[in-house]
C-alpha cells in the first residue's frame, strides 16, 4: 500500500487548506485512514482520523471545529483547515490502520505517506 499526501503550502494565519491523501496498491475498505503532524522539534502526534464509513471520528483537541476530515471513498481521504494558526505550521502525514475503529494511537497505523509541508504565517 502507497500513500501520498498533498495539498500543503503556506497560508497566512486565519486562512485555509485542503489536504488530500490518495491510496494504492489495494483497496482500503476496512481501514481507518487518519492524519498526523510533526513540527521541528517535536513527535509526531495525531490530527484526525475516520473509519471505512465514516462513522468513527476522532479530532485532537487542538483542531476540533477548525479541521474536518471526510473520506469520498476507500482510498481518498482529506482534510479540511480552517482558521489555521502558526501552530498548526508542521509536516501532515496521512495513515492506515487494518481496524473498524479510529484510533489516535499511531503505533497502531500500519501504512504511512510521505508528507506534506504546511506553514501558516502570522
């Protein structure tokens, strides 16, 4: 399985983004897909995550009500940024977990993309 994430770039402080994460290599029915950030300096931690049908979502405190994750179908994820913050300036991964239900734990996360830059400027 291969993920790729794209969408990052450099927003001002406020503004929005979408991320997009496209699967392959075989069909994620089943699996949660979720998304990760790591800022300089700091592990990499949990952002958001959705089963199979969409009925399993979890956010980190930290963007709930400014982010939301959607799923238009087994192997496309994205996220929506919203009213972004210097703070949420890191690299976003996009996971998959084997499970029915979301996680936040990402040793649990079996496959991992590459990565896409976000800065937000203030």
């Amino acid at each position: 399985v291969q993920l790729q994430a794209f969408g990052g770039g450099l927003v001002q402080a406020g503004g929005s983004l979408r991320l997009s994460c496209a699967a392959s290599g075989r069909t994620l029915s089943g699996y949660v897909m979720g998304w990760f950030r790591q800022a300089p300096g700091k592990e990499r931690e949990f952002v958001a995550a959705i089963n199979w049908n969409g009925g399993s979502v979890l956010y980190a405190d930290s963007v709930k009500g400014r982010f939301t994750i959607s799923r238009a179908n087994a192997n496309t994820v994205y996220l929506q940024m919203n009213s972004l913050k210097p703070e949420d300036t890191a690299v976003y991964y996009c996971a998959a977990d084997r499970s029915y239900l979301s996680t936040r734990n990402r040793d649990e996360y079996d496959y991992w993309g590459q990565g896409t830059e976000v800065t937000v400027s203030s």
